[in-house]
C-alpha cells in the first residue's frame, strides 16, 4: 500500500483527535517519528498533562523516537498491521523508553 506524503502528514493531527487522555495519566513526553521514503518525514508528539500537540519537522529532546518506512507507518497508524508485527519483523523500529511505547499504542481509540 501506497500513502502520498500529505497522507502521511495527516496521520499525526488525526491521531491528536483520537487521543485518550486517560490512557496517558504521567505521561509527560515528546515522541518523534523519523519516517523514510519519498512519502516521509519527520513528525512528532507532545503529551503532556492529559494533552496532545503534534507537528512536523525534528523533535526536542524525544524520550522515544519510531522509525519506519512511511507506507509501513501509515499502514500501523490506519490499523492495516499490527504494530507488535511491524516491530517484531524490523519494519517499525524504536529508540527510547520502550514502557513508553507499549503505553503509547493504548493511547488513542480505533
């Protein structure tokens, strides 16, 4: 599957509006996204006291940073794979606080 790069792009405020703050209590953390490809690029996520900002370009000091492929991340943010399969298979990769990322899947609603 192929995403075009504003596609991409709007994976980010898309999933700002599907952020459960709930699922994030102490969470106080930026998360960066360096994507790859044509398609790609940075992104990142600012959670904060039960807030969400997102942004494009790099990140401040990312306590967790997730590398992959655009379409690859595209395709885990749209629910078309599985993000424990896209990261046990080397498409998705992850630098940082790896707590944070098991919390982080939880964190927005299907």
């Amino acid at each position: 599957m192929t995403f075009t790069k504003e596609q991409v792009a709007s994976i980010f405020p898309t999933m700002a509006s599907r952020f459960l703050p709930e699922k994030a209590e102490g969470v106080n953390a930026i998360i960066a996204f360096d994507l790859a490809g044509d398609n790609g690029g940075q992104y990142w996520l600012r959670i904060a006291d039960g807030k969400i900002d997102s942004g494009e370009g790099p990140a401040d000091n990312p306590k967790l940073t997730i590398k992959a492929n655009a379409d690859d991340y595209a395709a885990v943010a749209s629910g078309a794979m599985n993000p424990m399969q896209a990261y046990m298979s080397g498409k998705l990769k992850i630098q940082g606080d790896m707590g944070l990322a098991m919390k982080f899947m939880n964190m927005f609603a299907n």
